[in-house]
C-alpha cells in the first residue's frame, strides 16, 4: 500500500509550501480551488468545482467490486492573521495565513488521492472533498446545501485535522463530542457620557462591561456543573476616543462554546438574565445578540473504532494516541458528520506554537503519516 509513499510526500511537501505561500479566505479560495482542480485532474480524475461556492469535489472509482462510497473531506480556507513564521515560504499576502494547517491538510489529501487513483486497489469509490469557509461562514453546510450529498452519495464521512500537542505523527480520536458549538455574542451598552474628573455625572459604560464580563464569568465557574465543558470568551472591547472622556457606548463581544446544544442554550439563557440585570441595576440600555453558529462536532462510535482499528492495523499500536479529549475549537465538519455516519479524527503536529498562532507553520514531517493514514482510512472503510 506505501510503496514509494516518502517520494509522494516529498513532492507533496512542495504543494504544501504552494499553498502556504498563497492562502485565500473564506469564499474567495479561487486561487486555492484552481491548484486544487488542476493536481486531481493531473491524476487523470474529473473533479466537480463551485460547489457551496469554490468548494471542488473528485471521485475515485474503486476495482469494480462492490464496496462502500467513502468520503475524503479537508479544508481550502486561510485565517486573516499577519504571519510571523520567517520561513522561506511565508504567505505572500499581507494578513492573511494558513495559521490552523489546511494547507497541510490539503497536502495529504491530494497526496493520498493521487496514489489511490494510480492504483485503485480498493473497492466502491472514494469522494474527495475539498472544502471551502471552514474557519467562518460555515462551507461544509454550504457545500451540503447545494447538494453535496445529493450529487456525490457518500456512506461515511472523514476528516483529519492536526493537532499540537499530540506526539507527531500519532493518531487519535474521540466517541462522541469531539469539537465545541460555538456562538458568537455582542453586546451593546449605551450609558452616559462624562468628563473623567466627574464620573459621578455619567454611566460609565466601560465599568457596566466589565460588570457584565466578572458576571458571565461567574456563570461558567458557579452556575455551570464543573463536569460539563462551557467556556465564555471576551474576546473584544471597543469603547473609548480620550483619555479624558469616559465612553457613552461601549461594544463587548465574544463567543460561547458547548459540548452540548442543552448547555448552549442555558448559558445564552443566562447571560441574557445577566445583560438584562447589569442594565437595570446600572440605569443604561444593552443590547444582547447572539449570532448563529456550528453545532456540536460529533463522532460515531462504530466508524471512529473502524478507522482507528485500521490505522493501528497498518501502523502498529505505536500511531495510536490513547489519551485524547475532546477539544473546545469548533468545526463545520459538524454539518457533515449531521448527514452522515463518520469520524473526525486528531493527528499529531508534535511540540509547534498552537493553531491560530502568527508563529503556526505545519510541519511537513507528518504529511507522509497523513497520506499513509488517507489511504489506510479509504481502502479500509471502502471495504468494511
């Protein structure tokens, strides 16, 4: 099966870097989806472009035989983070990076589907997804909307992300939850604007946002159960034009992530109770939205066992990650695995800064691992 599978990752390593150095955000991977289509038709197949909108989907028929129809999904998109890798093939576009590993995931997937279309020794047919708007806007249920499923019937889906602080190369999965809901939330607070020698003349609308903030804080650490996995972030404050006026307006937002849709909608429960409280007790307006979101990312159990039962087969007990838990990142796959039986699965990126990280570069040593771990997953499920 890995006949000369290091020389593939090899060349695999300089799609990788390709990739890296030209990334695109989310709807807009024309450039991306292009590379894409034209390495699969490369392997004499005829993929399917601009579905959920530069979305590129390619099929693999197997021998002939009667088998399953497997689905291959990975990432197109990039993240709006100035890269500060130094490497020699840092992105060429300022803001933007692959700073979370799709281009590394793309690498392996067109890795693995280039040697299973050269060899086919597998039966059914494989579907390679290459999907767009994973970080934000939500492709994969795009993608499905606009009839993925319908146009390119699949039994069981997969998805391979790496993972930091996993051992690289090693694989590892989770039953059940396996990535975060997540909701992002604003919060508009009007107060009263004053000088700030006499603060006692206004609503300091600074000072009712971190009322507001201690507060959700609170919910997590004294009105969740300690067991269940809730994490309420702020991740931006705007407000403020001096140093001597204190802010009449002052926006929060955040986002909030559940392993489970009953958590969600408690903790959005409370926050609003919170908003509406702080407001009164305070004497100003808030406004308190919360956008929608992915769903909780879950794994079946008969699937997941499949593909680490073949990974093990093929790599021996060593690949296996025994310890993993589930991660509070959230992801789109979510929609998919909603449609269909599958697994998302962790693969180790070993001691490197974290995803989302200007200093991320995927490290091209497990790309070799990710090729082999497509092709064990595709032969394996094709058949089961």
């Amino acid at each position: 099966m890995f006949d000369d599978i290091d020389m593939l990752a090899r060349e695999a390593t300089e799609w990788r870097r390709h990739l890296h150095e030209n990334p695109e955000l989310q709807f807009v991977e024309t450039d991306t989806a292009a590379y894409v289509t034209e390495k699969l038709r490369s392997f004499g197949l005829e993929p399917e472009t601009g579905i959920g909108g530069t979305g590129v989907v390619a099929v693999i028929e197997g021998n002939g035989s009667a088998g399953k129809s497997i689905g291959l999904r990975c990432e197109l998109d990039a993240l709006p983070i100035e890269e500060q890798t130094n490497v020699s093939y840092a992105s060429r576009r300022s803001g933007v990076m692959h700073a979370c590993g799709h281009d590394g995931h793309m690498a392996m997937l067109l890795g693995a589907a280039k040697k299973l279309a050269a060899d086919r020794e597998f039966p059914g047919r494989i579907v390679l997804i290459f999907q767009p708007a994973e970080e934000f806007g939500g492709g994969g249920e795009k993608m499905i909307v606009e009839g993925l499923f319908d146009g390119f019937d699949c039994d069981e889906v997969y998805g391979i992300h790496n993972m930091p602080g996993i051992e690289a190369g090693k694989v590892a999965g989770v039953s059940g939850p396996v990535m975060a809901a997540a909701r992002a939330w604003d919060l508009k607070i009007e107060g009263k604007g004053a000088h700030a020698g006499w603060p006692h003349t206004g609503i300091d609308s600074i000072a009712v946002a971190m009322d507001f903030i201690n507060a959700c804080n609170a919910i997590v650490a004294r009105e969740t159960d300690p067991i269940a996995a809730v994490v309420i972030s702020t991740t931006q404050i705007h407000a403020g034009t001096n140093y001597n006026v204190i802010p009449q307006s002052v926006h929060v937002g955040g986002t909030i992530r559940t392993l489970s849709d009953a958590a969600m909608a408690d903790v959005i429960a409370r926050m609003q109770r919170v908003a509406r409280g702080v407001a009164i007790a305070k004497g100003c307006e808030i406004t308190f939205d919360v956008q929608s979101g992915y769903p909780v990312t879950v794994n079946h159990g008969t699937q997941l066992a499949g593909a680490l039962a073949a990974v093990q087969s093929a790599f021996g007990s060593e690949a296996i990650e025994a310890e993993c838990d589930p991660k509070m990142g959230t992801e789109d796959f979510s929609y998919m695995l909603n449609e269909k039986p599958g697994a998302y699965l962790f693969l180790g990126s070993g001691d490197v800064a974290p995803l989302h990280n200007p200093s991320y570069d995927f490290p091209d040593g497990i790309i070799e691992r990710g090729i082999g771990v497509w092709m064990t997953i595709a032969k394996a499920r094709t058949a089961a």
